[in-house]
C-alpha cells in the first residue's frame, strides 16, 4: 500500500512541475514577443530624458545669465553716490532782526535763513 501511495505523490508532484514548466514556456513566450517593444519604448525615452536634460541645462544658464544681469544693476545702484544738495551752493538770505528793521520784534539778533 506504500508503495501505491508514493507512486500517487510522486504522479501529483510530476503533473504540478510539468505545469509549472508551461507556464514558464508560455512567459518566456511573451516576453520575446514583447522584448522588442520595451526596447524600443526603452529608446524612446532614453531620448526624451535627454532632451529634458538638454532643456534643463539651457533653463539654468538662461537664469544664470539673468542673476548675474540682476546683480549687476544692483550693484550699480548701490556704488552709485546718492545725490545730496550741495549746502555750498544753496542761497542764503541774511536779514538782521533789530528793532530797527522789524519793529515787532525784540533785540535778540536772530538770523532767518531761507533755501
């Protein structure tokens, strides 16, 4: 009876590798039909990544190139001396504040100045 039942696993256990076996075939089947368009897919977008890469690069240097331009005018605005008035040019107006000259006033002596 022993040997029935070995014969019985080992028939079950040849159907199950036989199985296996097929359905192994039957990927590899596929995969070389299949091959050629994932390498050809493969190829497409080798080539679509450089392009982005080539974009990428053409991107940075244009900013780049914008930074340093930026940079540049700020520099020049900032070395740039600010313009103050000249105090050595500006008129002055004198005008002696005696009870002469300005009745309404007492005998301090101010100066006004006008700009």
């Amino acid at each position: 009876m022993e040997g029935v039942w070995m014969d019985k696993q080992r028939d079950i256990l040849i159907e199950r590798l036989e199985q296996q076996l097929k359905e192994r075939d039957q990927m590899i089947t596929e995969m070389a039909k299949s091959s050629p368009v994932t390498g050809d897919r493969i190829a497409a977008l080798e080539r679509e990544v450089k392009e982005l890469r080539e974009d990428m690069r053409g991107i940075l240097n244009e900013l780049l190139d914008q930074k340093a331009i930026i940079e540049e005018i700020q520099h020049k605005k900032s070395s740039t001396p600010k313009r103050y008035r000249d105090v050595r040019s500006a008129e002055y107006i004198v005008a002696e504040n005696t009870p002469e000259m300005n009745p309404e006033r007492d005998e301090k002596g101010e100066i006004i100045v006008a700009g």
